[in-house]
C-alpha cells in the first residue's frame, strides 16, 4: 500500500499500525490533535493534515523519523497556522525538505 486517504472521517486519532510503505497520507478533515501512531512512518513523503485540531508544532514530533523523506506538508486550516508566526519557522527546522502548504 502506498497511497491511503482518509480524510474527512472524523478520526480522532491516526489509525494504529499502518503499513510502512505509504508514501501518501491524507488525513485532512479529521479531529486530530497529535499525530501519534504514525512514528514508524519513515518513507512517507506527501502527508495531507490539514483542517484537523492541531494547535502547536510539539503534536508533529512523532513525524520526526520520517524528515528527511517528506517532501510535501499539508497544514493549513489547524490552529496552530492561527498561532504566532514562529510556528513555520518551527516547522522548517522539524522538516528542512518538505515544502509547507499552509
């Protein structure tokens, strides 16, 4: 499996166990608040969160394994893109290679 769309499923969290080949994530439109369950996520290179309820940059760490693959971060819509500015600067630091759409 490389490409999984969960979107707009109201998921309050992200599915446990999701098979280490996806490449694309889209878990837009959900209640989200942290993005755990997805640490072992270490070839994902596209992952849609936007509109979800994420409210500050600590929720992305679990993604840290999967920095230098992501070349593509969706984030707008979220609370934290409301939040002082400094949470892009954040963000690039967390993710050098990945374009942010915010």
């Amino acid at each position: 499996l490389r490409s999984l769309d969960l979107s707009w499923n109201d998921l309050r969290h992200a599915p446990r166990r999701l098979p280490r080949t996806i490449r694309d994530l889209a878990l837009a439109g959900n209640k989200l608040k942290s993005l755990a369950y997805l640490e072992h996520l270490d070839n994902l290179e596209c992952l849609d969160i936007s509109h979800n309820q994420l409210r500050s940059v600590t929720a992305m760490y679990p993604l840290v394994l999967a920095r230098r693959s992501l070349v593509e971060l969706r984030v707008s819509g979220n609370v934290l893109c409301r939040a002082a500015p400094a949470w892009r600067f954040s963000l690039r630091d967390l993710f050098p290679s990945a374009t942010l759409l915010a």
